[in-house]
C-alpha cells in the first residue's frame, strides 16, 4: 500500500484513534473523567452527586479497584477519586498523579459526599451522566459511545455544549475501510516512521504492567500460576505475559497501559504476545511493530461489528490477531493470517463478557492460546470450514458473522448477565 493511497491515512488515523494510554480499567476512568470535567464546569466543591449510568457501564465497574484509591473498587470510588482528581486534560491518566494526601481526601468525599446511582436504558451500552449540586448551582455531563466523548454540558440548566454537537475528538475514521488483505498490505509497506510512536509506547507500557504482573501479588495471578506450572515454554510465555497484564490492570496497579478499541485487557492482549515471540523468535524492532501494526488494526476491524461493550468478550478479538500476528512474524501472509483467525474464531467465540474483574486475565490465557492453535492448525494442515457452526467460507464473512453474534445475538444474554449482576447489589 502506498503512502498516497487514501486508505494508507485512514488507517494510520484509526491506529492513533485506537491506540490511546490509560491508567486503570477504562470503564471506571471514563467515570472519573466525567466527574472531573462536572466539577470543573461546577467551579466549586459538590455537595451532592447524581450519577447515572448504563448496565454495561456497571458491568466494568463494579469489581475492579479502581487506580490510586488505596485500594478501592466501583462507580463510587471512581467519581470520588475524579473529583479529587480534577485534571481533565490527561483525560484517561487522570488518576495518575493521585497520591497519599489525594487518598485522604477521597475518604472523606465518599464518607461526606452523598452518591446517589440509577440505571439508565436509553439504547446505549456505553453511557455516563454525571450531575453535581452545590447550593443553587449545578453541573451536568453527558458521555456516550466512546469513553472520552462528551456530548452535552449543562451548568444550572443552560446548554455549554448541546447534544446535538458531536465534539472535534470524536470525529472517527471510517472502520468500515478496514479488511485482512489491506491489514496485512498495510503492515507490509506502513512506513516505520509513521507509527513507530505509537508502538513504541505500546510496548513499553504494556510490557511494564506485564513485568508487574508476574513479579507482585495481583488478583488470581493467572500469569504467574501458568509461568509456575507450564514451565518456559514460548506458548506459556505468551499466554501469561498477557494474564499477568491484566491481573494488575484489573487489582488496581497503578501503571497505564495502551488501550485498543476501547479496551486495556484487549490492547495489552493483541500485543503482549506478540512482543514475546518477537524476542524468542530474535526479530528486529522493525519486524515487531509490523506485526503489532498487523494485530492492532485486525482486532479493530473485528470489534468494529461487535461494538465497544456487549456480552461478547473483546479479548477472544485479541487473541485471535495475536495468533495472526505471530503467524505473519514467522513468514505469514494473507493466507496464514486469515487461517488463523478464522480457526481462533471458531474455538473461543461465546466467552461471556461479564464485567471486569480478575477472571478476565483467564479468559485472556484461553482466548491467546486459541490465537496460537488456530495458527499450530494451519501448519498441520489443518482448518475450520464454511458452514461449521458460525464459521463462513472467507474471513470476512466469518467476521460479520461474529459482529452479528456479538452485537444481535448476545444482547439478551448481555441483559442477563446485567441483571445477575444487579442482584448482588451496585
């Protein structure tokens, strides 16, 4: 693919769309960033908090420690910690910086502040409406589809920004450009130049929270009880430099990650893999980014149908182009690429997603071994055909059928599994 082709700048904008840093679990950072961009438009200290949110937002919520809380988990804890935060210009890292004095005062907001939180079903998988009172003032902010995507602002009932107009950060490349064959051109002939800061920090960051991970007491520890038991072996290797992400990530551990298509556990999953066999198989940095290029873009194009949040896991995406980004790091081509996702698909769609919280470091494990059995298949001569269960003749159509899976089929399993949750209390 030429650097003039008009598909060569979509894809490159989808890649720094897509590829954004984050500190904690997205869903929760989402709802601190709301609060924070409530309080600033407030311009005082809150006297009372109204949150309302929808289930797939309660479903990441509610049982991940939320990043330096000291500890503390769900939609309450988030808001607070927004609140005290305050710095909506990091957007997604802005509870970064938050420290011992920080802690303290998100104690004694939760203890003080009263947070009252509803449910909302407007249609929408992905909503958060924060409203803050404070004597005779308030402050309103709408975010839906995208967890950084405000779109209204109210301050005491006037309009700062109306919902009818959709903010310059939203404004998407078309994913509808996306398919394998001009995925694996693009990674083929991308110019390193062009993403190489991107990948760089991919690596850096997910590798960091890995090592993390591995070395310290998080979650299940899913990465280091297969690091314990399966031994040194690269498809250990791969599959718990994943986990291992991901046990942090979701245990509040306080390094960021790059997320991809809205999703740390997916970003840390599409690439994590890939970067340990990159090293085992001794290749150059330039040959890792082209597969992480190959890997990022193919777990967009296959979330695109499936949306953002549903109750299908987006970590089964992951680790299907993990599998097919390996499979291009040892000589893959078109060929090799869409055999092993179409044989990954095939073993692990109809992971449930149902919330983030430890389990999905396991779910991660499965779903990357998936992405190396499918490639493994493909060696032995071996495949999935047209008309065995979900399966379609040709990767794209294989494709859309799993955003029809996860977007129309699941979507009262993703009810059910809202109000399994709802029972255990907010």
């Amino acid at each position: 693919m030429k650097n003039t082709d008009p598909l060569y700048s979509s894809y490159i904008a989808i890649l720094e769309e897509e590829l954004l840093p984050a500190m904690g679990c997205t869903e929760p950072v989402a709802m601190a960033f709301a609060a924070a961009k409530a309080c600033e438009v407030l311009g005082k200290a809150p006297e009372r908090v109204l949150l309302e949110i929808s289930g797939n937002i309660v479903k990441n919520v509610k049982s991940v420690v939320v990043p330096n809380t000291g500890g503390r988990k769900g939609m309450k804890a988030a808001v607070a910690a927004g609140i005290v935060a305050g710095n909506t210009e990091k957007k997604l890292e802005l509870l970064a910086d938050l420290g011992a004095e920080q802690h303290r005062l998100i104690a004694g907001f939760l203890e003080k502040i009263p947070i009252e939180v509803k449910i909302v079903d407007s249609g929408r998988v992905l909503e958060i409406i924060v409203s803050l009172f404070a004597g005779d003032s308030s402050a309103r902010v709408r975010i839906i589809d995208a967890h950084t995507n405000i779109v209204s602002i109210k301050k005491d009932g006037k309009f700062l920004l109306k919902e009818e107009e959709k903010p310059k950060q939203f404004d998407e490349a078309d994913r509808a450009v996306l398919n394998v064959e001009a995925i694996v051109d693009f990674a083929d002939s991308v110019a390193i130049e062009d993403v190489r800061e991107l990948a760089e920090r991919q690596i850096a960051y997910n590798s960091a929270i890995s090592a993390e991970g591995l070395k310290n007491d998080y979650g299940a520890n899913i990465g280091k009880v297969l690091r314990k038991n399966f031994g040194d072996d690269i498809k250990v290797k791969a599959r718990a430099a994943a986990a291992a992400g991901s046990d942090a990530r979701m245990s509040g551990c306080e390094l960021p990650v790059m997320i991809l298509a809205g999703s740390g556990n997916q970003g840390m999953t599409a690439s994590l893999p890939v970067i340990e066999y990159a090293a085992h198989l001794k290749k150059s940095r330039e040959e890792l980014i082209r597969a992480l290029v190959l890997s990022s873009l193919l777990t967009v194009h296959m979330k695109t149908g499936i949306g953002r949040l549903s109750a299908y896991c987006g970590v089964v995406c992951a680790g299907a182009a993990a599998g097919a980004a390996i499979a291009y790091l040892q000589g893959g081509k078109l060929e090799e690429v869409a055999h092993t996702l179409v044989n990954a698909l095939a073993i692990t769609s109809g992971i449930v997603c149902d919330g983030a919280k430890p389990s999905c470091a396991a779910k991660i494990a499965a779903s990357v071994d998936a992405g190396i059995l499918g490639y493994e298949m493909f060696k032995n001569g071996q495949q999935f055909y047209g008309g065995d269960g979900i399966i379609s003749k040709g990767v794209e159509n294989t494709i859309k059928n799993i955003g029809r899976l996860g977007m129309e089929g699941m979507r009262e399993t993703d009810k059910e599994i809202i109000q399994i949750m709802l029972s255990e209390g907010l």
